[in-house]
C-alpha cells in the first residue's frame, strides 16, 4: 500500500532505503530473467505518449482476451475471434454507439489513466479490468521479454511482448514502475512487484559495462496479499480484479503536463486514431482545484473529428486493393481556413492545439493505433500542396496490407516508419492516389482564391524588371529557377499569348441531389459495348481507368461512425476467349488481376478506378461484381473489362529552349483591398496568414514561385511612410518599399532553392521541417524588412566607417 500511495519516485527510493531493500541482490531479478535487458527496454519508442499507448492497447488486449476466455474459448484456437473487428462485433455489439455519452463512460471505466503526485512530478497509474495474471505467473507476462505471447492471439494488438516495457525508460531518472494485478476469476491472491532499473553505480562498481533492468522478489517469488478491493482513485469504481501499473515521475512532454483530463487527452486521440475501447483519464481537484471536468473519455481522434462539423470543410475516403501492397484505406479530412467565428491565425493555432499537437499529418494505423506518421512536409513536397499543409489531416489504415508489407512498413516498437523501398513505394502509391483524388479539386479552389484578374497589378515592378541592368552573376543564379526575359518579351519575362476567340459554354442546368441516408440504387454509368446484357468497359493494358456508378446515398457513407456501409469489389478470373468467361467462378477480393480503388460517394457518384496487371493479356476478360451494403439488401452490379492493346502515346515534340517561365507576379494586398489590390480576407481565405506583421507571402505554386504577395499595409511599411515630408516622398517610400521586398524576396527564394537547402526550425527536442516560402516569409518579419528599409548601402559604409 505504501508503494502504491508513493506520488514520485523519490518517495518510492525512501520507502525501498527504509525498508532495506535497495541494496540487497537476493531480493532483485532481472527482468526478462536477462541481464542484457537494456537495449530491449530502452530501445524502444521515442517518445512518452506513444510509450503510455503501449500499456493503455495492453489493458485492450487484457480485456478482449477476459471475453474470450469467459466464453470458454481457447484464445488461440479458430473459435476465437480473427481481427479485432471480429471481437467487438461479438462482445461489444454496441460498440457503434460508443458517441453516446452514457453508453461510452460506462465502458470507458474499464480503462483508466490515474494521475497523481505533485503538478510538476505527475505520476501515473494505468487500470484495466481484464483477464490478470496470477502471481506465480508474471515473470512469463508482465516480467517477460520477446516470448511472443500473444503472436497467435489474432484478436489482440500486441505480438512482440516488448512495447509494454517501453514505458519504463520515461519513469523519472530511477525508472520505477509497479506492476500489480488479480486474476479476474478472483482465485488468485494480488501479486505485486517493482521494475525499476539497477542502479547504475553499483553495475560500475562491480566491473560491468551496462546496467540492466530488474523487479523486486521475496525468496525468489513475486509478493502477493488476499485483497477483496481496493481504492486506487478510479472513477466510480474500486480495483478488484483486473491489473494495475504505476508508473513515477513519468517525463511527459511539455504540451501534457498539466491537467492529464485535457492535455494528455489530446495527444491519447491522436495516437489512438480508433482504439478499440474507450477509456478515461482521471485527474483530481487536489492537484488541479480549478477544473471543472477532472474526468474525460478518450474515444479517438477520428469521433472527434466526426462531431468537430464546424471546422471540417471536406472529408472523404480512398479505398486500394493492389496486389503489391493489399488493402489500403485513405481518409482524408480538410479544414477550414476560417472556422468558429476566428480568424486564420487563431483557426491555425485551434487545429494545432486539437488535432496537430504531436507534428502528425499523415497517420498510418493498424487497428486504430497510430504506428507512424509523415509531417506537413508530405501535404507541401510530397502533393505539392502547400496552401493545405496546415488544413490537411489524412489517416491510412493499414489493418489489411499484406503482412510482409507491414513488417518492411513498420517498426516493432509501433511508433515510426521505416526507412527503405517499400516504405518509399507506399509513400508514392499514397501520393497517387491522393492526386487522383477530390483533394486535387479542394486545393485548386483554395489557389484560385488568391488569383487576381487585374492586368494593371505590379506595372511598376514590370517596367523596372524589364529595364532592370543585372550583371552575369545575379542573372545566372535567377535563371536556375525562373527564365528572364529576352527582347521581344514583354511583362515580367512573359510571352504574350496569342489571343484566341473562344466562344464560352454555358454551363448545364445540373439536377439538384437529394441524398439518402442507405442507397436504393446503383447502377454503372457509361461503357464501350454489350456483352451477355453486361456493359463492357475497355482498358488498355499496362494503362488505368475511371468508372463511375450512380447512387442516391449521402457523400459520408462509408466513413460514418454510424450505420457506415462499404463497396465491395469481386474479381472473377480472366477469359482469354474475351466473353468473361465460360462458368461463373466464385467471386474473389483478391488483387491479382486487377489494381482497384474506390473514393467515397460525391453527389451521386461513386468512381471505382482499376489498373491491369502485367499477367493479363491483350484480350482477356475481367468480370467485376460491385457490391453497395445496405440494410435493405445489398446493390449488385456487375461489368466486363477488356484488356485492350496499350494506348500509343504520341511523340512529344520537345522544343530546342523550353518556354520561359517569367519572373513570379507582385500582388499586393492591403487590409480593406482595392482596385488592382486584395484585402487581407481574400488572402485568408485561401490559408495564407496575412496581418499587420506580414511584409510578404511568397506563393509556391507546383514547385514553382508563381507570385510574392507584397502587404501594402504592413507596419514596416506604415513606420517607414511616416518619415517622408510630403506625398511625393510617400510614395517613393513605397515603391522603395516594393522594390526592395520584390527584388530581395526574389533572391533569396532562388538562391536558397538553387543551393538545395534543406530548411527546419529546432525548438526543445521538436524539429520541424519549414517550407521555403515560410521561411522567407518568416525573416522579413523578424526585422529583415526594417534592414532593408532603413540603412541605406552609403549610410552603412559611412556608418562602418
């Protein structure tokens, strides 16, 4: 009782040197029952949080496997569960509705994350109410390492029996953490003991070279006490069978530790994107006397998205089935620029508190547990969609990629990707996908929010830059980003077009959409011909295609919480003969013929893209059967595909000088807007952050700088005006103004960019990877502009002098 009470690991060293404990080696054993623990232990994840998932997807297990059990099921025979899925189905058949409240909290107190100790030195402890372990068996669970106990438990996360041992290298500077729990048949006494790691002087001093880790015994056995209950601080409930783990002075990162009920909440649903329990973090008024809610449900991130209707503007789905990879499901959710009635700046700083906290943009999940991520770098390198990289959330659930995928994708300690080919290979399926996607459409409509339409924008910056006298040197670091203009070009190194007279369509009256919560129909749109009453659609070999089917069901369809429904895509095998084959083959969802994904519903219209493997021959029949759930009965429709000679690409005629490119476009924006200028609203609208402290936004289009938004109302601007004596001396401090941003904005893009350099900003341990254009745009706040401004290039040396 005393270990358990100890609020920090100093009072637990207190009780251990009282008590005469700390010392003597007969009353230790090494974990694992292995000295050389430590690299095990230590080397595991990097960072608190993802640690603290590891025993939070323990108690999970604990609990499913207690169901399992209770039905008097071998956990790892054929009768027992198969995926996760299969278990909640089974034993949790409410587990849909876990959005109610009442529903969730009650289930939820089967899982809990207790805080205590001190505000500064917080402890914490992790129930479950699961299966326990006898005493006499913990060092072959808990106190084992890489036994692989639960490698043929399909039903549960773990496999390696390591990541519960993650956790205690962030347990304060003596790594301490109690491990107790009661067998829920309650026939067992408590077992207790303590982990903590061997002190490293006493390793030294007896002649080793490392430490290792190790847990408390008496007589060689693991303690244990005829417990009935216990108080333990739960919410609503005392400990009476189940598992209970401390862990003191637990290193949470800086942004969780405070009230754990708020703080540590996020960072849980962001790891767990979808565990399968929810569960509760508890904290107290003692600690916290102000908080109003001390006790919060983690359900993941992805039901807080779901409820989070204010700041969503888009999301949908991709679906891939490939034979290379296996199955592979996007979800994609869009934010709004603006949301809650706040500006950009504070929307920002809400979607970064909420849903960005830990730097993740792209979450790759096995069973809702979040295994790796990509950064925004991914949205604004890896899409080219950098007006997005703030608004731009995607999870990749990876639960059906083919094991051997998964084991190349993944590391064993489930908390960052691994480098090498088919991490690489993922990462471009993913992007084409992506790019295939309605993300393509969203971010073109927030770039054409920024467009302007007035040709009079930057006539000034043109004329000099068309008379602009640069010698060899400057003129050759632009060119290795943009082509200057040459006589007979006019504009910013632009080419005027040939006008052509092109008569505009009018566009067609579109009939209104009127969605169903369950589809009632479902048919395919289009086809080349007929075969047998079935459409037949042709596909070129080694090429792709887009087929559409109409429905009447909402766009969430298949990534609702609740009621979702799927598209399912039969493969039936080839006819070389052409006619779909002669019987009816029982149908497979296996990828081996056919590359095939799917995007969620769009105003009725589901499109369905398919890519033919290299075994199909020029000839070969591919019958596909469509299958859209529905409570109803489920819609089948079914087609033909035709492996056609590949498509001929015809020859590009590439020109001996490519097109010129031309200088980037001033646009210039002011707080209210104005003829031939954008107010910072429009500017906001499409994701840039402009304000009184912006000098300059340069606008990275495709890997390209296609304008450099000049603030005309910045304050730089508005301190440098107020020294000119009369209105021709105000407006040359403008176009001093403009000129020198312009221009110097222009070098240092290019020079940067021609250098290749990389570009990240370091603060605490958190690295992250900063845009170019950020950057750029970063300095000229920081008092570049000022410089720039305000020191004349004769004053200087006048100065120096």
């Amino acid at each position: 009782m005393r270990l358990l009470e100890a609020g920090t690991e100093d009072e637990v060293q207190a009780l251990l040197d009282a008590r005469g404990l700390a010392l003597d080696p007969s009353n230790w054993r090494p974990y694992g029952d292995n000295e050389s623990n430590y690299g095990v232990v230590e080397n595991q994840q990097a960072h608190a949080v993802p640690a603290l998932v590891e025993k939070i997807t323990n108690g999970i297990d604990a609990i499913l496997e207690k169901k399992v059990v209770q039905d008097g099921i071998d956990i790892r025979s054929q009768a027992a569960p198969q995926s996760v899925p299969e278990a909640l189905d089974r034993y949790f058949p409410g587990h849909r509705n876990w959005d109610l409240g009442d529903i969730r909290r009650q289930q939820a107190r089967e899982v809990q994350i207790v805080a205590s100790g001190p505000r500064n030195d917080t402890s914490l402890l992790v129930y479950d109410d699961g299966i326990g372990q006898a005493p006499e068996d913990f060092s072959t669970t808990f106190l084992s390492l890489l036994r692989g106990n639960k490698n043929e438990v399909h039903f549960v996360q773990g496999k390696y029996n390591m990541g519960g041992a993650g956790a205690i290298a962030f347990c304060g500077d003596k790594r301490f953490q109690l491990v107790a729990s009661k067998r829920h048949d309650g026939k067992h006494p408590l077992g207790f003991t303590l982990v903590r790691r061997h002190p490293p002087k006493l390793a030294a001093a007896a002649g080793r070279k490392n430490t290792w880790y190790e847990y408390l015994v008496f007589d060689g056995k693991v303690p244990s006490i005829e417990i009935d209950e216990l108080d333990v601080g739960l919410d609503s409930r005392k400990f009476r069978t189940g598992s209970l783990v401390k862990l003191y002075s637990y290193r949470l990162p800086s942004g969780a530790r405070s009230i754990i009920s708020r703080d540590l909440n996020v960072s849980l649903n962001e790891y767990l994107f979808e565990p399968a329990l929810p569960f509760l973090t508890v904290d107290n008024n003692i600690r916290y006397p102000d908080n109003k809610a001390p006790v919060q449900p983690v359900y993941g991130l992805r039901r807080r998205l779901e409820a989070d209707t204010e700041t969503i503007e888009a999301k949908f789905s991709v679906q891939s089935k490939t034979a290379e990879f296996g199955e592979l499901v996007a979800t994609v959710y869009v934010f709004k620029a603006r949301s809650r009635g706040q500006g950009v700046k504070d929307t920002q700083r809400y979607l970064e508190r909420e849903y960005f906290r830990n730097n993740m943009t792209v979450l790759f999940s096995m069973n809702g547990q979040v295994q790796g991520s990509y950064t925004s770098e991914f949205v604004s390198r890896g899409l080219n969609m950098p007006l997005l990289k703030k608004y731009l959330l995607v999870h990749v659930d990876c639960s059906r990629l083919h094991p051997e995928v998964r084991n190349e994708l993944f590391m064993a300690s489930r908390d960052r990707l691994k480098a090498g080919d088919e991490a690489d290979a993922i990462r471009k399926h993913l992007r084409e996908i992506l790019l295939a996607s309605d993300l393509k459409e969203i971010s073109r409509r927030r770039k054409a929010s920024l467009n302007l339409d007035s040709e009079d924008t930057g006539k000034m910056l043109r004329d000099v830059t068309r008379n602009l006298p640069m010698n060899e040197a400057l003129t050759r670091i632009l060119r290795q980003t943009f082509d200057l203009s040459s006589p007979g070009q006019s504009g910013a190194g632009k080419r005027e077009p040939e006008k052509k007279d092109r008569t505009k369509r009018e566009p067609r009256d579109v009939p209104p959409f009127h969605p169903q919560r369950f589809p009632s129909t479902f048919r395919v749109k289009g086809g080349d011909a007929q075969e047998q009453g079935v459409k037949l659609f042709q596909l070129p070999q080694g090429g792709s295609r887009a087929i559409s089917f109409a429905t009447d069901v909402e766009n969430d369809y298949f990534d609702r919480t609740d009621d979702p429904g799927e598209l399912k895509l039969a493969i039936l095998a080839p006819s070389d003969k052409g006619n779909g084959g002669g019987g009816q083959p029982e149908p497979t969802e296996e990828a081996e013929l056919l590359d095939v994904t799917r995007a969620s519903p769009s105003d009725g219209t589901i499109k369905v893209g398919v890519r033919a493997s290299s075994e199909l021959r020029v000839g070969a029949t591919v019958k596909l059967q469509a299958t859209l759930s529905s409570p109803e009965g489920d819609l089948v429709e079914t087609i033909f595909v035709r492996i056609t000679d590949p498509e001929r690409k015809p020859k590009v005629q590439r020109p001996e000088e490519p097109p010129p490119l031309g200088l980037p476009e001033p646009i210039f924006c002011s707080e209210v807007g104005g003829p031939g200028i954008k107010s910072w609203e429009d500017i906001n609208a499409g994701g840039i952050d402009m304000d009184h402290s912006t000098v300059v936004y340069p606008f990275v289009d495709e890997d390209k700088l296609a304008g450099i938004y000049i603030n005309l109302d910045s304050s730089v601007l508005k301190d440098f005006k107020t020294k000119a004596t009369s209105p021709e001396a105000t407006e040359l401090a403008e176009r001093r103004y403009i000129s020198a941003v312009y221009f110097h904005t222009l070098f240092l893009f290019a020079t940067t960019r021609s250098r290749h350099y990389e570009l990240a900003r370091i603060e605490g341990e958190q690295r992250e990877e900063v845009d170019l254009a950020d950057y750029v745009s970063d300095l000229f706040k920081s008092s570049y502009a000022q410089f720039l401004l305000n020191f004349d290039t004769a004053d200087l040396l006048e100065a120096l002098g």
